[in-house]
C-alpha cells in the first residue's frame, strides 16, 4: 500500500462550489477501502434497523391507541413514512457517494453549519445514546439466561455526581461494556471483519423474526383471539389508556404520538450512508440497499405485529410484562422455554444492531474529522483502513452513557441515555425532514448534478415524508413537551461549538 500522502477534497468534486468550505482539508496518509457489495449493505441497513424495539413497543402502542385497528395502521404509516425516505435518500447517496451521510446532505443542500449540528447531535446523544441503549438491551435480556447479569447487582453502586446525577456499574452495565468495545475492538481490525460478524448476526436474526412470526400464525394461533381482534378491529378497548379520539383530528394525534414508537423501532435504516465511500459502486447500490433492506424490515415488523394479534389478547398485548410482547406470545406458545428462546433472539438482534451502529457512526465522524469540524485525529485511518480513533472515541463516549445515571427520589435510580433519547426524539425527526427536504433543495441549486437513481414518485413521495414526519413532530411538541423541547436545546449547544471552530481556523 502507498504511503503518499493524499489530499481529501473538502467536498466531493461533484458537488464543490466556491466559497463553501469552512475549514482547510485534512491531509491522510491512507485511504478507505471498498468492501461493501449489495448484500453486505442491504445488511447493514436490516441489521442496524432491527433492534429490541418491535419485540416491545407494540404495548405502548396499544395503550395509547386502544384497539388493534389502529395498532396497525400506525405501523403501516410508519413503514410508508419509511420507505419514502428510503426512497428519498437513494437519490441524495447516488448524486454525493461520500462518507457522511446525513451530514454531507445537509451540508451541501443548507451550509455547513446543518451539517455540523447534525453531526454533534449524531455525536453527542442520537448514535452513542442508542448504542448505550441497545448494548444495556443486550444485556437485560442476557439477564434471563444467566441471572446474575442484573441491572440492581452493583458491582461499583452509585456514586452520586449532584443531586440528580450518579455514575455505577451493575453487571448490567458491565455487560454491556463488554459488548460494546468487543464490537469495536472487531471493526478496528477492518471492514472485512466489521461486515463479517454484520452479516452473520442479521441473517440470524431475520431468521429468528421470521420463525417467530411463523409461530404466531402457525402453532400459535388462536381463534379467540383472531376474533377479539379482528372481528371488531377499531373499537376502543376497556381498560385502555388511550385518550378518546373524536374525529379526525384526534385519531391523527394518537396515531401521531405513537409513532415515537413504530418509527424509531425501523429508525437508521440510512446509516450504511456514512460508509458510502467503501460501498463498491455506491451510485447503483447504496439506492438499491436503502430501499430493498428497508422494505424487508418493515414487511417482517407488519407481520410480527400480525402475529401477536393472531396469538395474544389485545389486553394482554397492553399488559404484557415490561412490554416484552414478544416474550409473552412465546410464553403463551411454549410455556416452559418461550421466555429464554426469546431472550435468546433479542440478543442475537441487539448484538448485531450494536455492530451495525458501531461501524457506520464512527465513519460519521469520520467525514467531520476530514472536513476540519471534528476532534482531527478522527481524520485518521489505522493500518486496517478503518477509523480507529473515530471508533475509540464513540466508544468511550458510549460507555459514558452506559455508566451515567439519573436519580430522583420517587424512581430511583434510572438511566441517563434514556432521557437524552427521549429529548432528542423530536429533534431528529427535524433533520430527517430537512434531509427529506434536500432532495428538492438539491434539484434546484444543482439541476445540472449528476443522479444516476432519481426519487421514484418525486415529488409526492419526498412530500409525503415531509407532511407526514412535520406532524408527528408538532404533535410530540404539544403533547409531550417534557421530552421534546429539551432537545432542541440538545442541537443548539452545537452552534457555539461550531462558531469557536470556525474562528479558531481563521
């Protein structure tokens, strides 16, 4: 391999125009490589999509809905919302090939500065809170096999930092450290061995969501239940926690406010975009990814719901033991052995989505780094490539999350990243829309551009999205201000940081 030095362009030449860097170049002594073929990709977008989350958000959602009519219909109102900007992005990864993703639109279509505070979130809260979470996912449901991995069993117990802050480690939290570095200690030794473990652990879990939705309408069906819930699918159920919905206008709101759950279980299906530049042609394969990984994700999470309505009560869909929907129709269908064959599957599908997120985010910094608005040694490639500092840096701000805890003195203790989610909910659905947006943007500042794949149905489908997503946020907004506000707060701590580089450059 050469060691000359190679100068990487602010910007990708396609796209440059003058006057719209903001920092000089940061100059590489190794390049990426492109690893990543269609599958490898299509696995990355299924594998970072499947989580925990629809093996449990179906019970909020049921409580908040109220009947199984509108269970669905949410989750097919997430899916279009889905695939529309799955359809969207296709366009904006074909015209800009490079590494940065969300932040490379948002810096071409607006200025920099979108781009930056994307990324500072992206950072700060939205891909190393969900790390954190996903990893203390993994090892909750580790718990169940092997008790002593407990989030009460204090290995170090909390030491209190102020009043409603503490830091500990739990076997939990240890877990999930564990899981953590493992995964990146893997992807620092280069892609082949990043997309390797990708794509055995979401293959395996395809196959387990798969096998658990043959269950539920197989050996697991019950005529009861078909009939309590289809029979009579959008009448509100007693008991239910959902608000009366009167007219249009209050189905839209509870269909609306629900979505915090269904959209982000099928949340960052766009995060192989970070690693476009090691995508083997990326114009024609990243568009093909994005949608066909997608739409298999959102088939199986139609039919998993499908399944639950066809095994399980909505009753007991809504009061399902700490919302494990998915370990109750299991427990329903092999009483002794259902709950731990679902802890089982829960972590294989955590465990790859640990390693999908890792890999792609630290690209994300990555492009940040090159462009001058990141700490510089993340500009830097190791001997296999790859990152590596970008990956150690996420690494030990993920953990820090891990550790972090809240405390208040009628909950207890509690987990910090899980408040920081929360916030930043609303905020993200703020950059998918302005990205969403960007497609049009784009197509007028540069209709000249190249666009090997152009929106399929543009403009109605990136329109849709943007209608679509603007309301969930408003709703979120008046409905759930105490989760949502502070996170606009979250995004503007990133334009002073932002304000400080650019003048410490010039």
């Amino acid at each position: 391999m050469s060691r000359e030095e190679v100068q990487i362009p602010h910007r990708l030449d396609l796209m440059t125009q003058p006057g719209l860097s903001t920092a000089e170049p940061v100059v590489a002594t190794r390049t990426l490589k492109r690893q990543l073929g269609f599958f490898d990709s299509a696995m990355i977008v299924v594998g970072v999509m499947i989580g925990s989350g629809i093996f449990i958000v179906p019970a909020n959602m049921a409580r908040v809905l109220g009947s199984p009519g509108w269970l669905l219909l949410a989750w097919v109102f997430a899916g279009v919302l889905t695939v529309s900007a799955a359809l969207s992005f296709g366009e904006l990864s074909s015209m800009m090939p490079g590494a940065g993703g969300m932040y490379l639109y948002l810096s071409e279509a607006y200025s920099p500065l979108w781009g930056f505070l994307y990324g500072w979130t992206f950072f700060t809260v939205i891909q190393t809170g969900t790390i954190a979470a996903v990893g203390v996912a993994f090892a909750r449901f580790s718990g169940v096999l092997f008790p002593w991995i407990s989030e009460r069993n204090y290995l170090l117990g909390p030491v209190k930092l102020s009043e409603h802050y503490a830091i500990s480690l739990s076997s939990a939290q240890m877990v999930a450290l564990v899981a953590i570095l493992l995964l990146t200690g893997t992807n620092a030794l280069g892609l082949k061995y990043g997309k390797w473990v990708q794509n055995l652990f979401t293959v395996t879990k395809i196959a387990a969501l798969g096998a658990l939705i043959v269950a539920g309408f197989t050996i697991g069906r019950s005529s009861a239940a078909v009939h309590e819930n289809f029979a009579q699918m959008f009448v509100t159920r007693s008991g239910s926690a959902a608000p009366e919905m009167v007219g249009a206008l209050g189905i839209l709101v509870a269909v609306c406010v629900a979505q915090s759950g269904s959209l982000f279980s099928a949340d960052s299906w766009h995060n192989v975009t970070f690693a476009a530049e090691e995508v083997r042609d990326p114009r024609r394969v990243l568009p093909r990814a994005l949608i066909l990984g997608s739409v298999l994700v959102i088939v199986l999470y139609l039919a998993a719901n499908v399944a639950y309505l066809s095994t399980l009560s909505f009753g007991e869909i809504q009061g399902a033991a700490h919302d494990r929907v998915a370990t109750a129709m299991l427990e329903k269908i092999f009483p002794s052995v259902g709950g731990r064959l679902m802890a089982l599957a829960i972590m294989i599908s955590t465990f790859g989505c640990i390693n999908s997120l890792i890999l792609a985010g630290a690209r994300a910094y990555y492009a940040m780094a090159r462009d001058g608005l990141f700490v510089p040694a993340a500009a830097k490639l190791n001997k296999a490539n790859v990152p590596g500092a970008s990956l150690a840096m996420q690494a030990v701000w993920a953990g820090m999350l891990v550790l972090l805890t809240t405390y208040s003195a009628t909950a207890g203790y509690g987990n910090l990243y899980s408040d920081l989610l929360d916030y930043v909910i609303s905020a993200a659905l703020i950059f998918y829309v302005l990205t969403i947006a960007a497609v049009v943007v784009l197509r007028w500042k540069r209709p000249l551009a190249e666009r090997p794949y152009r929106t399929f149905g543009y403009p109605v489908t990136p329109g849709f999205y943007v209608l679509g997503a603007s309301a969930i946020v408003v709703c979120l907004f008046v409905f759930r201000p105490a989760t949502t506000w502070p996170g606009l707060g979250i995004v503007a701590c990133g334009a002073p940081v932002y304000f400080l580089i650019r003048r410490r450059k010039r």
